[in-house]
C-alpha cells in the first residue's frame, strides 16, 4: 500500500527530450499516457509538464533550467514510477521549494474541485488532507469517508462534519504538522471506518486543546520505545503527555453495553503505552456513540482502567460533553461542557 502523496527528489540533467525518452515512454507502454502542459504555469526557475494515464493517474514533473544552478528535478504524482526514478529519495511538502509546492497544489486542488466538486466548500480541509485525497491507493476511500461517512460522525451529514473540522484546520495550528496528520487517516483503498474515525479523534482532540488555550505537539517519539498523540505544553509545569483512544459503539463489536464497550477500550490503552507512562491523560473519544449510547454512559459515567481520564463526546455542531476520572493535569472545562 502506497502512503499519502511525496515528492521525489532528482539530481540528474533533465530535458524535454529525456523526459519523453525515460518517463512518457515507460508510461505510455504500461499505462496509456499523455504528455501535456499544466494546469498553471511552473515556476520560472523550472520547466515543467503534466502525465494524465489512461487509468486516471497523474504525474506532475519539473526540472531546474537556470544555468549555473545544481541539476534538481521534482516527480510527484499518484501512478507507478518510471525506472529513471527509482533510486530517487522522498520528500514531503514541507522540503520542496516553497515556489513550487505552491505550484503543486494549485494542481491538485484544480483536479480535485473537478473530480469531487463538493470539496470547494471546505478549502482548508481540501488542502490539509491533499496528500490522502490525491495518494495512489486512498484517494477514493478518503474521499467516501468524509463524505459517506461524516468523518466518522453517526447520525450526522458530511456537510455539517466537514465544517467542523474545517473551521478548526482553517486556524492553521497543525499546518506545519499536515504529513504527520494527513496521513493518521491512511491510504488503504478499503474505508477502514474504526480505524479512520479513531483517527479523526486526534484531530478532535487537538481542537480542544487549542481552543483551551494550550501549545501542543503532535506523535511524540519517547525513549520508552513508543509514541503518544500529543505533548502538552505548560508555562509553569513539566509537559503532559496525552493519549487518545476511541471506542467502537456496541452495536459494531462483540460486547453489547456501552459501559463495557468504553471499558474495554480504554483498558486496551493500559497494556502498553499508558503501563509506560502512567502519569499521561487518557482522552477516550465516544463520538462514534449514538444518542442513546451516550446517555446510558453520561448516566452511569463508569470509572475506566487509567486515572486521570476525560471521557467525552463531540458533536458536528461543535457541542462537547464529558467528565473526568482523577484530576486531570489540564483544565479543559473550556471545551468540555462537564456532565
């Protein structure tokens, strides 16, 4: 399985004729392509040009001509690589030239305005996840999950969800973090509809930390051998690590009570990177409950195997209720409405 869109990186001498010996051709016999112009014009520093294959690939690529600069060249694209490519490195978006990653997604937003109109609405949340809505393997099961789905949001439109994440991914708090997070949604070809949700909540999450106030980094690399979804960042007190997990609802699973589906879940957590770090806050996201799911756990609101907890469930429309097990080490009474 392919991962979310990369540029590939190139020291070589290229040339429109080269380009068509060694990139058009292999396509061309493989796939079915065309050589064309782009969408928008390339950055001056580069010449550049479009492959469209007949199975509904794309390759963008552009080389440096101005003379007396080091030979670099920029491959991106979601279809098989050509074998003059091969040995070339990867880079995100946030390595290439500013000039031409600008470029980049002019063209992919362009394609992606045309082949799923519905996505001109939510223009931050088009651009964050560019590199899942575009990649070879996810592109068409990214896009069913925001908008068959609702983002994971039971009972909810795609409109109403969509609007929801991106009011939030339009403050820009995780831009500079787009590679790490994009790609927590995968790139499988199949919707993975408890993995994706679970991956949905991180960004949950992150919203009410930002709108509580706090600095956060996302995916923090410990030296106990594992990563947990955020660090925390306080002004007079050491970092708070948080974890986040997300039940599914009983009616998808073999336990049939809310209380044990949440239990169950949350006790998963302790076997591992919450047994490393048993001072992190527990964050169990049980959005993907219905009503009447979260009314039997906002009513009985069980203990769960960690301390200290938030149990809590967000709505599209941007209401969140929860409570706490323990004393929570931050104070997110200001997105959480307690319960």
């Amino acid at each position: 399985m392919a991962g979310p869109l990369r540029f590939r990186l190139s020291f070589d001498s290229w040339s429109l004729r080269r380009v068509r010996r060694d990139l058009l051709e292999p396509l061309e016999s493989s796939l079915g392509a065309t050589l064309g112009q782009t969408r928008n014009g390339v950055p001056g520093a580069f010449e550049g040009c479009r492959f469209d294959m007949n199975n509904g690939d794309f390759a963008l690529f552009a080389w440096r001509t101005d003379e007396g600069k080091p030979h670099v060249a920029y491959w991106l694209g979601n279809t098989k690589t050509p074998e003059a490519l091969w040995r070339t490195d990867k880079v995100g978006f946030e390595t290439a030239p500013t000039e031409l990653v600008q470029w980049a997604h002019r063209e992919l937003l362009a394609d992606l305005y045309e082949q799923d109109p519905w996505l001109e609405a939510y223009q931050h949340l088009s651009w964050f996840f560019l590199p899942v809505f575009h990649s070879k393997d996810g592109r068409d099961s990214t896009r069913a999950f925001f908008q068959e789905h609702a983002a994971g949001f039971p009972d909810a439109g795609h409109d109403e969800a969509l609007r929801f994440y991106n009011d939030f991914l339009r403050t820009g708090v995780l831009d500079s973090n787009r590679e790490t997070m994009a790609g927590k949604v995968g790139t499988s070809s199949q919707i993975d509809l408890v993995r994706m949700s679970a991956a949905m909540s991180e960004f949950t999450v992150a919203k009410l930390l930002h709108e509580s106030g706090y600095a956060f980094v996302p995916e923090i690399e410990l030296d106990s051998g594992y990563a947990l979804d955020f660090r925390v960042d306080l002004a007079n007190a050491d970092p708070v690590l948080v974890e986040v997990t997300r039940p599914r609802p009983p009616t998808r699973r073999v336990v049939d009570t809310p209380t044990a589906a949440l239990k169950q879940t949350a006790a998963a957590k302790t076997d591992n990177q919450l047994d490393a770090h048993p001072n992190a806050l527990l964050l169990v996201d049980c959005s993907s409950f219905r009503d009447d799911e979260w009314n039997a756990i906002k009513g009985e609101q069980p203990r769960v195997a960690h301390n200290p907890a938030i149990v809590f469930r967000a709505r599209p429309n941007g209401s969140v209720e929860g409570y706490a097990v323990g004393t929570p080490p931050i104070d997110l009474g200001g997105s959480i409405r307690w319960v």
